[in-house]
C-alpha cells in the first residue's frame, strides 16, 4: 500500500480490538530504564522487546549484531532485530483490570456519554467515581432503570430484593447501560418525540439525536466510549535522557502512565486476593482519576502536579496551542538549508540580488558544491570533496561562484505578514557576515537596518528552483496584493534625491545656456559649467537624422528623464514628440505613479531597470545635496507670541464668563479647546510661509522622504492640545515647541499620550497578528476552481459615501472587476464595456466622466462555484494586474490583505467632544474584529423594522418612537432606553432598517430586516470605512471572500425529509444540493435560512476536522469529529500542510499530477503535454 498516496482521512473512536492490534506488547511493569546499566527494563515502559530495539540492527543482549540477522527475533531476551528508528511508531497496551471511561466523552461540553444515557453529567460522575449505585436492570422491583441509589438505599433493596435487581457502580455500570442502548430503536423515538415537542424540551432532543445519529451514521459503538485497554504511545515520543548529573529527564507522560500502571498492578492484586469492596472500589476510583490525568489533566478536579507543583502535560496538551503537535510542528517544521544573519544595506545591488556572506553560502550550498568539485575533477569521490569543503581548499570558491548562477535564494523576514515577506534573488557573494539587501524592497519586508534579522532559504528541487524564479523572484513582486498599488516605490534618501535634481533655482550658474544635444549639456554639467537646478536648453532629437526641437527644463530634469521610458502618457506623443516626459518637481507620490505607468505599460523588468537608475540617482543626489537638519533650519515664526497672548486673553474672556455664569462648564471647555486648536493652525501656517522652498526641513517634508507637516509644527511650531490617559483632552496647551524646549509642566502633560501610544502598540501588534490568523483560518479553502460559475445574480456598487464625504469611489470598486450586463454611455448610447469582459482603468475612467452612478459587476459574494471562486467572479489578480489564474489562494491573499495593515490600525475609542454622555464609537482594530466576528456593536444604534413615518412621544417616564406604515396604518413602537441619542424628527420617512438612534448597527438586525444583500454590502462598507479613516487602502474584494466564509451556513428551521437535524448548521451548498436532490425524486425539501458566524465560529464550523482542531478548542473539535467518523477530504490548504502533501493551490493542483510526458520513437522531438490552460503562470513569467 503506498502511504503517502490517500484522497481523505477518516478519525473514529477506537474498539479495544483495534487497540490490540496495533500493539505490539503489553507494558506491565512501571519501570523506565535500569539505572546501572542504562538499559530498558524488560516489560516497562521502555521495553525492548515491544517497541524495539535502542540501537540499529542488535538486540537487548547483543547476541545479533549487524545488518544480516534483519528480522530475526532473539530466542534469549525476545527483540526483534531491526532499525531503532521502530521506537518511533510502534505502540504498546495497557490491560486494565476494571473499565475506565474516557474523559473527553465523559467531561466535554456537551457531556456526550450524559447525552446517550439521557442522563445529567452530574449523575453520571456520581457513578463514575464510585460514590452512588445505578439500576442496570430493575427486573420485577419498583426500581427503573439508570436510576441513582446511595450505598444505604441499595443495601436496603438488596436486603428485601435480593438478586431481583442488578444495580452497580463505575464505568463497568456505565459501560453495561451503553451496551444496551439500541441506536436504530433510539432514533426512531427521538424523531417522533422532535415532532411533539418544543421549547427547551426540543433543544434537549435535538443534542440527543444528534449524538444518537453520530453513532448510528458512523458505526462506532457507544461502549467504545469506556476504555478496558489503553494505547501506550511509543516510547521516542515520550523520551527519557540522562543529564550531565547523572539524572533523568523525563517527559511528563512517562509519570503518568507509570501512575496508570501502578494504580492498575495494585488493583489486579488487590482483585486476586479477594479484597473487601470498600479497597476495591477506592482503587477503580483512583485507577479512573489516573486514565484521566493521562488523556486530560486538569480536566476534571485538581490537575497531577510534578516538581515544584507543575501541573503535569498530559496526551490532550501535547496538541493543544501554540507549543502542541498541530501547530508548532504539523504546520510549521524548522528546515535544513537555511541561515540567518543581521541585514545591511546594499546600494549597489540590482533589483533581483541579495548578498549572502561567503562562508554562509557555502554552508548553504554544501552538497551542490560537493557534487560540482567531483564532477569537475577537483576531488576523487565525495568523501574527498567533503575534506576540501570542510578545510576550505580554494577551488571552492570558484566552485561556488559556478554553483549559485541562476540558482536563487530566498529571503525570509518574521514576522511575514503577507506573501511579500518571502521573497527569491539571485544570490552575490560577499565579504563579512552580514546579509545585504536591495533597499526598494525594504517597504514590503518591512525591513530597516537597524539590526534586523533575515532568515536564508536555498530551494533545493528542479521544480522549486523554477517556482522560486518565475514567481518569486523580487522583479515579480512589484505590486501589493492589497490594493494593486506598487509597493517598490522609493523612499527616502532616493526621493530626496530625486527632488533635489528637479528643483529648479532661478539665477543658477549657467542658466540660459543652449546645447546642441544632450551630451554637449552633460558635458557641462560635468565641468562645472552649468548647475544641477540651472534651466537650459538642448535641442532633442529622437534619431540621428531628426532636426530635433529645442526644449527647455533644468539639467536635472534632463537628466532625471534620461532613465525614464518617454511614453509614460504625461504628455500626449501624438501631438508632441519632443518634450520632457516628466517635466516638473518629482515627490514621493510622482514617483510612485512613475513606477505605476511604468509597470502598466512596459511589465516587471523594464520597471526593475527603472527603479535600480531612480535608486542610483536618488543616492547620488541627495549624497551630492548634502541636505539634513540643523537648528538653524527651525525658525520660529516671529508672530507666535502674539497670537499665543491673543489666545491667553480670550480663553481669560470665557473663564470670566464662566464665572459669572454665562455660560455651562462644557461650553466653556469646548470653546476653550476650539480657540487651541485654531491657535496651533496659525501658527503653523505662519510658520511654513516663513519656512523658504530650499529649507532643509521643508524639502525634506514636501518631497515625502521624511516628516510631516505635524512633525514640523511640533519642531518649531508649537506642540497643541495633548490628550490624557482617558483620551479626552487636556485644556492646558503645550505652547512651546522642542526648538524652544518644554516646561516641566508641558513635559509631563506630553508623557501620558506618548506612554498610552506605547502601550497601544505593543497590544496592537498582538490583536492585529490574532486577526490575522483567525482570517487565514476562515478563508484558507477559498481557491479559484474555474473560469465561469455562469451565476445569474449581480451586484450592484456605486461610491460608498458616509453622509457626504467619499469613502471609496465608483472608479476603485469598478477597476478589474467583470460587467454583468453590458454598460451603455446614457448620452450616446454606444457601449463602454461588454457583459462578462474587464473592466479596464480606461473603461472605468470613462464609466466615471458619463456620470453613470451605479454598475452591476460579477462578485465574489454571489459567485456559484462550490468550495471555491470563478475567475470571472474575482476578476484581476492585483499582485499582477492581469486576470486572476486557476488555482490561485485567493482566500490566503485576502486574509494577509486586510491583517498586515492591522497593525497600522489604532486602537483607540474615541470620546467626542471629551463630553462622557455621547456615546463612544469604537475604530481602528476592534471595530474591524466587531465585524468580522459579526458581534452585538458598543452603542447598538435601533432601527426600524418597516417603512414609515416617525412620531417621536416623550414622556417623564420614558422616550418612545414610532413608527407608522403609510398605507396599512400598522405601527411598531420603539423604546428608547437612557442615554440614547434619537437621530430621527416628527415626521421623517424612513426605509425599512434605518437608524432611529445613533451608533453602530447590529449586523444579525440588517440580515433579519433588509436580507443578506443588505448584509455584505453593510459590512463591506463599515470595514473600507474603517481602514479608510486611518489612510490605508484595501480592494473590495479581500474583504467580500471574508464576508462570503461568514455567511456559508445555513441554519436547518425544518428538516422535511433530508437527515437534517432542526437547528443544526449545514453548508450551503451541501444544503442545495440536498434539496435539488430531493425536489428532483418528488420528495420535501428541508427549509433554512442563511445564518451569519463571526470568523471564528465559521473556522470551526469548516467541513475539515483537521483544519478546525489545529485552529482553536482542539479537544472538542477531536470528540467531535470522533464520534461522528467524520471524513476530511483535504480541501483545504492546512490540512494538507498537516499531512505533508503538497497543498491543492497553484502548482500542487491535483489536475497537475496527471501530466505525463510521452516520448516515443514517432514523437521523439514533440513533447506531448495534456493540454492545460492554467500553466500560463509560468508562461507569462518566461516570456517577461
């Protein structure tokens, strides 16, 4: 059988039976290793003789030694001769002497054993741990059955009844009862009883049949849920090793299981001697509580504590959390091949190097190198090649120069919040120890150089040298999957240089001068004839039989325009073919839209060119600017302390007022904080007129290299309004600024808010890397699956405006997305874009100037392909600006998406005003995880179930709104509780679901009221608002495949004739297809509505066991899973990371696996592949 080739997994409960079989001995003694001669005991816990041998090919007492005794099993101490490595996976029984029963089974929530007996898990741990007698049989007494007795009832029936009745105690009873339950028989009545009941009663019946069918489906037996023999794992995953005190160290198993045996050895003595009842009963207990503590401790009661009152881990904490099996070593493992070392600039590399430190490299490249020295005759054999690497023999070095050509690396920096955290080059060796770094792609590392790490990884196959170049390559990455915005774009210092060699300075030396072409001027410049900001002229010529034109600009523009491509679409070629492309002060964001152009127009390499020459002359130029910051350069504007007195007197004017009572103490205040803030403006203003164009600070500002106009103010302006720990803000303003330098009480004013950013931070960066991984967790199985779903719904997005101000513009939400229905200029009738094509950035700029309000477009949010998306439904990949591909991890990209600029995020709530009564209206990140995890809002606004007009009733006693429909006169009356602001007037006419008071909508409310439309679009809308406010931009669509994962449920309300259970969650297309299947054969489909679950509750509600139990709540979802036998059919991209296949996304498709190469002697020169369209990832790299 070949292991590794499987399609799904199944997980169940275990029968006794199964349990023997794999084992491979029973451990009946609690011994670990004989201390004197550091052996195994015979029997223990380490015994040879069951789980194999310690060292390879010999056994316990060394009579078979080596390879040829393979398979033979020593007729003295019984080991089988073999590989030690066995140790791994063989596993031993523990047989034990009275039933124990399960915890997981017993004590979870719901209890799943409580549910099959009916019975409360309280009664149940009375009989489990022995302190009160259950009716097994009645028989012909007034006793029913499961009925609890204490010992003093039970010896009074056994007094009058003798053996007519059978009653006992512990999981044998238990045991005996679960045997006895008849699933079929128990289905039946359960169903009938579902029908006639309601209420609570039906809740309790639903949870009943759910258990009672999971057995029934999976064909686990009930009884199985008690154990009489328990699985010992082996023993090299529970290791003992002897420390350099000569003491152990141990794994916490080991004292566990030795708990279980010793409690079990005593017992079967205990039994054999025909001990009292009492001494018995007391070691079943104790047995029970030891098979506890190994499945789950501290579970049930106070956990088994080791040395220095630890509590000890038992098999269920070996999974759980962050340190368990699922997550630190099924999905992330540590690999051979890497390195990893402190980064430095490198200025001189191209956009597609790194540097790797020689001595690095050639750890890394070992084996290629070794392979390589042989090949070339420099060595012998391997074993010789491996000396010369090892002594450092100087035909390495040109041996690993011809080794690392064309074969990349790649670069890892933690925490990678998005894909562009790992990225390939092609590695130039350098001298030291550090890594070097290109500096474009510090943005998307995150990177400075400040001591930052990165980690080096070496792809090692053919296939993932390929994919390593083709897709990862740094030239490849030049777009942010976010936004589709290039994230190579300069930064500062190369702005700064940029800026420099564009400014233009009227009266510099040799201004006027005419060149007959461009050398001539170059020429000049370099002989110090002309200056870098001097404006000439220079006659262009586009061929050398051109008469050319003259054109005038500054040298540098001249210069900045050599390396630029002149069809940038600035100026319109047709018309004029001679001027500058770029022919005016270059800032951070021309040259990001530089970059942009560039990217559209000419694809990834010319724009690598490109950026390496804007790098070069950014460097060069702002080396040759010489520009930084001096004192000198923060001039105080002279009007500050007039207007700060000005200011002083007024706030001296309200204070009077106040005082006579004129006014209230929040009026005062208010005014008080108006005239600061106005104060502040001014004097800023003032202070940037005062600033000049070529001021160090105001070039540094204006280009975009550093610093903010808030930063300068606070330079040389003055500091302003501080808020205090609470947020609200203090009324003593910071006058000064740090040129002047702060008073003790400025200082300490300033303190609070600088402590609170801090703390806001670190706790940020935690809640933003959770968000992060419960969105990865919802939407990992969302893949492209295919080219057209052939929906028949649309949706329908105009701008998102919050009262009047743009949120996102039609243009965004349109860009890259397909048209549903064909879009038609209103005024000329002729078509603009064609139903079911792309909608360009042209077609959109066009859509836009027609005024055209509203588009139907394809989206994710109503596409119809099951577990996945269509490519029509995505539209654009934004990472390349070209149509999405067939196995792309959409759901992967939009999850890092909308986490990486989390961090970014504040977390602030924020007071209006400073006044406590309006309410608080939470942002930033915990806004954005009140919607993902579609929870109740803070300050829950009401609204209106139905359309009409308000009537608003106020009365001492309390406020009322009410609603009145126009055309039935029926009427609904809205209480509305203290403290709630109305946002609605006598007389207003409302739609259904508007807001009758102020704050945030409850998104389960809209789902009710306005339909699942309604819905997304709400919160589509809330979360761009959210990331908006704080200035980051995010494309609609990694947040519609979010929104699309939370509503994949529906919730069963009637159950017709599928297996449903009513209540129950079922997938939405598993429900579909259910009743399509039904309506087909004349039968009732089952009725449901669509159910919103925040991210987390859809993670675990995933069809795939193994993805939810590596998520969260890992022992539920396990019993769960369990008893139900569910089936994982590896979907997903997790659970086949778990399972170490490759994942079913990109390259790993599984339709990839089936393309055969063919050469037969007819085809000897013809490659014959199946004919695949989706390869075209690779393709289009190739031909870039």
């Amino acid at each position: 059988m070949d292991y590794n080739n499987f399609e799904s997994m199944r997980i169940s409960l275990a029968s006794p039976e199964k349990i023997l079989e794999w084992s491979f001995g029973e451990v009946k003694k609690p011994e670990t290793i004989n201390y004197r001669t550091l052996k195994p005991e015979k029997d223990g816990l380490f015994c040879e003789k069951i789980f194999g041998p310690t060292k390879d090919w010999e056994c316990h007492c060394g009579k078979y030694k080596r390879v040829r005794y393979k398979g033979v099993v020593c007729d003295r101490c019984g080991v089988e001769v073999t590989k030690a490595k066995v140790r791994r996976e063989r596993l031993g029984h523990i047989d034990l002497a009275a039933p124990v029963s399960h915890i997981w089974y017993f004590k979870g929530i719901p209890s799943r054993m409580g549910l099959m007996l009916d019975m409360s898990p309280r009664s149940l741990e009375k009989v489990l741990y022995f302190a009160q007698y259950i009716v097994i049989d009645g028989g012909t007494t007034p006793l029913s059955e499961k009925q609890l007795l204490s010992e003093l009832e039970y010896r009074e029936y056994k007094d009058v009844y003798g053996n007519l009745f059978k009653a006992a105690m512990g999981a044998e009873a238990i045991k005996e009862l679960l045997k006895k339950v008849d699933l079929e028989a128990e289905t039946l009545e359960l169903r009938k009883a579902l029908k006639e009941s309601s209420g609570q009663k039906k809740v309790r019946i639903t949870r009943r049949l759910e258990v009672v069918e999971a057995f029934r489906k999976s064909g686990n037996k009930p009884e199985w849920m008690v154990l009489s023999v328990i699985p010992v794992i082996p023993p090299e995953l529970r290791p003992m090793v002897q420390l350099d005190g000569g003491r152990f160290a141990t794994s916490d198993l080991n004292d566990l299981y030795r708990r279980v045996i010793n409690r079990n050895n005593r017992l079967k003595r205990l039994l054999e001697l025909g001990a009292p009842d009492i001494i018995v009963r007391n070691e079943k207990r104790m047995l029970q509580e030891a098979v506890d503590a190994l499945i789950d401790n501290g579970r049930r009661g106070r956990p088994v504590t080791g040395p220095g009152n630890r509590p000890l881990k038992s098999l269920s904490d070996m999974l759980k959390g962050k340190q368990g099996r699922f997550r630190q070593n099924l999905l992330g493992k540590r690999v051979d091949y890497s390195g990893r070392s402190v980064i430095v600039v490198g200025p001189e590399l191209k956009f597609h190097q790194c540097g790797i430190p020689k001595k690095m490299a050639l750890e890394l490249f070992k084996p290629f190198v070794m392979k390589m020295l042989v090949e070339n005759n420099y060595a012998h054999n391997i074993k010789s090649a491996k000396k010369k690497v090892e002594r450092v023999d100087p035909a390495v070095w040109d041996v690993l120069d011809e080794v690392i050509k064309g074969h990349t690396v790649m670069l890892n920096r933690a925490p990678t919040l998005h894909r562009l955290g790992i990225q390939s080059f092609e590695p130039v060796l350098v001298e030291g120890k550090a890594i070097k770094l290109h500096p474009l792609v510090c943005t998307a590392y995150n990177a400075d150089f400040d001591g930052d790490q990165m980690a080096v990884h070496v792809p090692l196959s053919v296939e993932a040298q390929a994919e390593s170049r083709f897709l990862m390559l740094s030239t490849n990455n030049i777009l942010a999957p976010k936004d589709g915005k290039a994230i190579t774009t300069p930064t500062q210092d190369m702005v700064l240089g940029c800026y420099y060699m564009t400014i233009e300075i009227p009266g510099s030396n040799g201004e006027g001068k005419i060149f007959s072409n461009f050398d001539e001027m170059v020429m000049a410049y370099y002989n110090k004839l002309v200056d870098v900001h001097s404006k000439v002229k220079v006659r262009v010529k586009l061929h050398k039989d051109d008469a050319g034109r003259i054109v005038e600009s500054t040298v540098g523009r001249f210069l900045f325009n050599d390396f630029i491509p002149q069809d940038l679409g600035y100026v319109d070629r047709r018309k004029d073919k001679y001027s500058l492309e770029v022919d005016k002060l270059v800032n951070k964001k021309v040259l990001g839209e530089i970059v942009d152009r560039c990217f559209r127009k000419h694809g990834n390499s010319k724009t690598a060119e490109v950026l390496d020459k804007i790098k070069e002359y950014g460097f060069h130029y702002s080396t040759v600017g010489a520009i930084t910051v001096s004192v000198d350069d923060m001039k105080v504007p002279d009007e500050k302390p007039e207007l700060i007195k000005k200011s002083e007197d007024q706030v001296l004017d309200y204070e009077n007022k106040y005082r006579r009572g004129l006014l209230t103490n929040e009026e005062r205040y208010e005014n008080v904080i108006k005239i600061w803030h106005k104060t502040t403006e001014d004097v800023t203003e003032a202070l940037m007129n005062n600033l000049g164009e070529l001021n160090n600070l105001y070039i540094m500002s204006q280009s975009g290299a550093r610093g903010s106009r808030n930063q300068i103010k606070q330079l040389a302006g003055m500091r302003g309004l501080m808020a205090n720990a609470v947020g609200h803000t203090v009324e003593i303003p910071v006058k000064a600024n740090f040129r002047e330098g702060l008073t003790v009480l400025e200082f300490f004013i300033s303190s609070t808010g600088a402590r609170k950013g801090l703390a806001d931070t670190a706790l940020r960066t935690a809640d933003s890397g959770y968000l992060t991984r419960r969105l990865a967790d919802v939407s990992q199985d969302v893949i492209i699956r295919e080219h057209d779903c052939h929906t028949d719904i649309g949706l329908l997005v105009e701008a998102f405006k919050d009262k009047k101000e743009v949120i996102e513009n039609l243009y965004e939400r349109l860009v890259g997305r397909f048209a549903f229905d064909d879009v038609v200029n209103p005024a000329t009738g002729e078509l603009i874009v064609e139903k079911d094509t792309m909608i360009t950035e042209e077609a959109a700029e066009e859509i836009v100037a027609c005024g055209i309000e509203s588009v139907m477009i394809r989206s994710i949010l109503t596409c119809k392909t099951k577990s996945g998306l269509c490519t029509k439904c995505y539209g654009r990949n934004l990472a390349n600006g070209k149509l999405v591909n067939i196995g792309e991890a959409v759901g992967f990209i939009a999850a890092q998406s909308i986490g990486e600029p989390g961090t970014q995020l504040t977390m602030r709530t924020f007071h209006t005003g400073g006044i406590a009564a309006a309410v608080d209206i939470t942002q930033g990140l915990p806004r954005i995880e009140e919607l993902f995890e579609a929870r109740k809002p803070k300050g829950q606004a009401i609204i209106t179930e139905m359309a009409g007009t308000v009537t608003i009733n106020e009365t001492p006693k309390k406020r009322e709104v009410i609603v009145t429909d126009d055309d039935t006169k029926e009427s609904k009356t809205y209480v509305i509780p203290y403290g709630a602001i109305i946002d609605v007037q006598n007389g207003d006419l409302l739609e259904k679901g508007e807001r009758i008071t102020t704050g945030s909508i409850n998104p389960h409310d809209i789902l009710k009221v306005n339909g699942i439309l309604a819905l997304e679009e709400y919160i589509l809308q809330e979360v761009q608002r959210t990331y908006r406010m704080q200035g980051v931009d995010i494309n609609d669509k990694h947040v519609e495949v979010i929104i699309r994962q939370m509503l994949g449920k529906v919730k069963i309300e009637n159950e017709g004739d599928t297996e449903f259970l009513p209540g129950s969650l079922v997938g939405y297309v598993e429900f579909t297809d259910t009743n399509e299947k039904l309506i087909s054969e004349g039968k009732e489909p089952a009725e449901g509505d669509r159910i919103l679950l925040g991210i987390t509750k859809a993670s675990l509600a995933t069809e795939s066991f193994l993805s939810a139990a590596s998520f969260q709540e890992t022992t539920r979802v396990l019993t769960d899973a369990a008893i139900k036998g569910k089936i994982d059919r590896l979907m997903g991209l997790k659970e086949n990371v778990i399972i170490g296949k490759l994942i079913p996304a990109g390259t790993g498709m599984r339709k990839y696996d089936k393309i055969i190469i063919n050469s037969t002697p007819e085809t000897e020169n013809a490659v014959v592949v199946e004919p695949i369209k989706e390869l075209s990832v690779i393709e289009d790299s190739l031909e870039d």
